[in-house]
C-alpha cells in the first residue's frame, strides 16, 4: 500500500492537551463485541481504495454486507445499503449470495474437503466476516482471522484531542510495536480512537517509521451498537441456496443441487 505522509507530519499525528484516561465508551465497545452481539457500520479509506461494509453478530450468527465498490469504478449495485447480505454464517453454515435472490451454502465442515474447488475460496470465507484490523485494539476476531494476521499485545498510550477531517475530538491512542525475529524494533503502529460526545466516529492508523508518521487507514464508523435486527440474518424470502460443489455429477451437468428455498 502506498504511504502517505501526514500535510504536517508529526505535529498533526500527536496528541495535545493530555486527557488522564482512556474513555469509557472503549470498555462498552468491547463488552458488545466480547458478547457477539454488534452491528457496525464502517467505510475504511485505504488511499487508493474505500471499503464500506456492514458487519453485524449475535450469538453464533454472523453477516457481513458490501456496501460501495472500489472508489473510481462504477459498481454493479447503486452506492448504499443492499438488503441482503455478502456473507452470512448461521446454523454451523456460510451462506455466499450471489443476488438476492441466489445463494450457495456450505457446512462448516466442508470447508476443508479437497472436492471443493480451492480457486472458490470456501476455505477463507470465513475471513469476509472478519472485523478490520482497525478494531484489533477493542477486540480479538481469532475465530474469523486468519492465525497469519495474529496482531498481537496492544498498549493504551494516553489521550487528548486530535484533529481528523477538519475537526477536533477527544482521542486514545493505541501503540504495537512490529519487532524483527530477533527481537528488535523496526516500527510502530498507532491506532487513533477519535470520539464526539458519546460515540466513536474515526480510527485513524498509521505507521511510525524512521521519526516520521505515515496515515496507513482512515475508517469512518457511521454505526456501532448493540441494538441488532434479527432480519440482519434472515433469509431473503424468495432465494433458492444450492449446494457447494463437491466434485459429484451434479458438478460435472453444470446443474447445482437445490438445497434450501426461502
């Protein structure tokens, strides 16, 4: 990813006017995310690319919903919400929605079966309903991770205002420090919790290299509660799941087995 540098370096990156504490809203965010119950609405800005996602649980559910395409193309559906989901997991399976209206189920022990055409990518689904990195500070998503993305011990590193988009909030500042096998350090991640009043509204994180801070992702949450819609994981009602293909002959007809129909 390209790195871009801060317009005034470190002077924009550091936090003024020192608060005591971490804010108390951290520990309600990550008490929601610890009990599975969650929605979040986000749009993360990677610089050369926007991701805007729906991600939501409760209980052993998950959903995970694309909202925006790749900035600077056109999308196949109209920028905002879709009413169905990308992703859903419930009752020990992944659901992959084709349409709304088209889907393709899997159980959760299937996806290590050698039949499955690897190039499908049934062995990462799980990965889609993975919150960002970008929360790795409030909650560990080792289910839905991958173990290549462990990110390790996250420190609390004080708090005061910062400026992002033009405005001042009140921040936390978390710090990880990316050490060589040896144990030396070769840079530090910083992760900037932006709140306005009684919500969080950024996370910003960067990469502090050589003394100089570089702005790595911006994510804008544009919903977090716990207050979740049991329709987030309903079924669409007119949509028809088959099954994976397993390499049997309904693979070799091209003609998918019909397995549930809503």
């Amino acid at each position: 990813m390209k790195k871009t540098i801060l317009s005034l370096a470190l002077a924009l990156s550091t936090l003024t006017s020192a608060v005591c504490a971490e804010q108390p809203l951290a520990q309600q965010y990550r008490e929601w995310l610890r009990s599975g119950a969650f929605v979040i609405d986000y749009e993360a800005d990677y610089r050369d690319h926007v991701v805007s996602k729906t991600l939501a649980g409760d209980g052993n559910m998950r959903m995970e919903r694309s909202n925006l395409k790749i900035k600077g193309i056109i999308p196949a559906f109209a920028y905002g919400k879709k009413n169905y989901p990308d992703t859903l997991y419930r009752d020990g399976k992944y659901y992959r929605f084709e349409s709304k209206k088209k889907a393709t189920v899997a159980a959760a022990s299937q996806l290590a079966d050698p039949n499955i055409d690897p190039s499908a990518g049934w062995n990462t689904i799980r990965y889609n309903l993975a919150l960002p990195d970008e929360f790795a500070p409030l909650y560990d998503d080792a289910a839905y991770r991958p173990a290549s993305a462990a990110m390790g011990n996250f420190a609390y590193d004080g708090s005061g205002k910062k400026v992002v988009a033009k405005q001042e909030y009140v921040c936390d500042k978390y710090t990880l420090p990316l050490k060589s096998q040896a144990g030396n350090t070769l840079a530090e991640l910083s992760y900037y919790y932006c709140y306005d009043k009684d919500k969080l509204v950024y996370i910003e994180k960067a990469i502090l290299e050589d003394s100089k801070e570089y702005i790595l992702s911006r994510v804008k949450i544009k919903q977090f509660s716990n207050d979740v819609p049991s329709e987030l994981f309903a079924m669409p009602k007119g949509c028809k799941v088959y099954a994976v293909g397993i390499g049997d002959m309904d693979d070799l007809l091209n003609k998918p087995a019909l397995v549930e129909e809503y």
